[in-house]
C-alpha cells in the first residue's frame, strides 16, 4: 500500500482566534533590555492583556546579518513564541508565533535607542504529534515546529501524515509499495573522523560507524516529530534523485517534495498523483562539521 496524500482538515480555529494585540502603553525597550527580560515578561511588556502564554523569544535580526545601515531609520523585530497545544488539525500540534515590529530607529554601530512596538503579525506553526511519557508532547520551546504556505498546508498535512503512515506499517512488520531508500552519510563522515582523530574520549560508538543500509530501517528512525521544514512541489534539490526516479511511465515528472528533520535527516519524497512511490532519505552531519 502506497502512501496517500488525500485529505486534509481546517486548521484550529480556537488557537488561532486567541486574544493577539499590541499593549497600548508598552514601555519603549532597547535590544539589550528586552533580551534581559524572560519570554513572559516580554509578552506581558509587549502584547496586550489576554494574550496566549508565551515561552519563548527572539529579539533582534537573528544569524549572520550586517549591521542597520548609518543615519537610516532601521525597525528591529522581536519574535514571541506562544506555548503549543493539540491541533484541530488531525494528528499534528499547533503554536503560534507573535512578530512584532518595534518603531523605526537610528543605530549609532550596533545600539539603538529605546523603542515601542508598532506592528504585529502571527503565523501559525505545526508539529507532527507524538505522545511523550509525561503526556508533553506540543509542548516546550525547544520542540521542533515547521511553518508552511498557507497554499501548500493541506497538502503538507496529507504529505506527513502519509508519511507517518508509511512508517507506521514498517514498524509494525507490514508491507508497503513504497521504495525507501538510505543514504547514511554521517556513518561515513563518522568513520572518516575516527580515522583522523585518535582520542577516546570523543571516538564515534560502534552504531554511529555502521552505516544504515536497508531503506525501512532509516524509515523506521526518521524523526517525523521532529521535522523543521517541508517544501511541496520541487524538483529535487538535495541531490538524490535522479531522472529515472521523477519520469513516471507516461514520461511525465512526477511532484517532488522535501523536508527535514532532527537537524541530521532530509527526504525527499516523490509523488505519483496522490501516492508516495518514492522515500529518499540522507542522513548526515549538518554543517559546520
């Protein structure tokens, strides 16, 4: 039984309806003021009473980004991220996430003076939903989410579910249709830095030198919680797949999808109409290494 990609709910309502605005009297804040604060106090400062629990923050530009250009009004953001809960979406937990726009300022090098909030937008953000053993499982800031155009959700919805469905019948010993296919790179790279790194004390274990070889085995071991991000409709861009694999028999490319997750997995899935007939899975030490 091949995996399909039909169906699809709404989102939920109910958590994207929650109380979202702007505090009418939020205090003027620098940067180095509002890292100071805890995600909760930030939330309290910035959003208005009412507001879903927040748990987690981001403030200012985040990676590698140059500084706001000199005598140019620069609007730093601030992210907050609101705890997550069971989705109404079949299978999956949902949060959202508060972007928050503070007025524009002048940076004198890297310093800005103090200033409040002016705009706000929310985004929802999914997770696929696994149940841990204190019953946790949408919570927690350090859960992985992926965000996901409000075009392609349904379909991404189906697309893991899918998946997990796939992975659920290998786990039980069932058959399926589907090709899975490993590319267990980091078994590799382990074994290279054995090779050139002789101190036992950071030597990779004997499970992290063999490298996975049998498709529903890596299938098995995906972390589907755990996935980051999924973009629809690709034609492959992680460099496993080859014409053979997208050109169906009616010498048509078939739809191509890719996701990742756990930091160290990357799939790319192929598509025969609504079916997966394809799972190509790498794995490998992400960058740096």
């Amino acid at each position: 039984m091949c995996g399909s990609v039909k169906g699809g709910h709404m989102p939920a309502l109910w958590l994207l309806a929650a109380a979202w605005a702007l505090r009418a009297d939020a205090p003027a804040l620098t940067l180095p003021q509002a890292r100071a604060m805890s995600p909760a106090q930030l939330g309290d400062a910035l959003l208005a009473e009412g507001h879903p629990k927040i748990i987690g923050a981001q403030v200012g530009v985040q990676g590698m980004a140059p500084p706001p250009p000199p005598n140019t009004p620069f609007q730093s953001p601030i992210a907050l991220i609101a705890e997550g809960a069971e989705s109404n979406v079949p299978g999956f937990c949902e949060r959202t996430v508060a972007h928050i726009l503070l007025a524009p300022v002048i940076f004198t090098g890297t310093q800005a003076p103090p200033a409040s909030p002016v705009h706000l937008d929310t985004e929802p953000m999914y997770r696929w939903r696994t149940t841990s053993k204190d019953g946790s499982s949408c919570e927690g800031v350090e859960t992985h989410y992926f965000r996901v155009d409000p075009t392609d959700r349904q379909q991404a919805f189906a697309l893991i579910r899918a998946l997990a469905d796939l992975q659920s019948r290998v786990k039980k010993g069932r058959s399926i249709k589907t090709n899975v296919r490993i590319d267990d790179r980091q078994a590799i790279q382990n074994q290279e830095f054995a090779r050139t790194n002789t101190d036992p004390r950071i030597q990779p274990g004997p499970a992290e030198l063999t490298p996975i070889v049998d498709g529903k085995v890596a299938l098995m071991a995906l972390p589907l919680a755990d996935i980051s991000s999924i973009t629809l409709n690709l034609q492959s861009w992680l460099g496993g797949l080859e014409d053979k694999d997208i050109i169906g028999a009616d010498g048509q490319r078939r739809a191509v999808a890719s996701l990742f997750a756990g930091g160290e997995w990357s799939v790319d899935l192929v598509l025969d109409h609504d079916n997966i007939v394809l799972v190509h899975i790498i794995h490998e030490v992400p960058p740096p290494f």
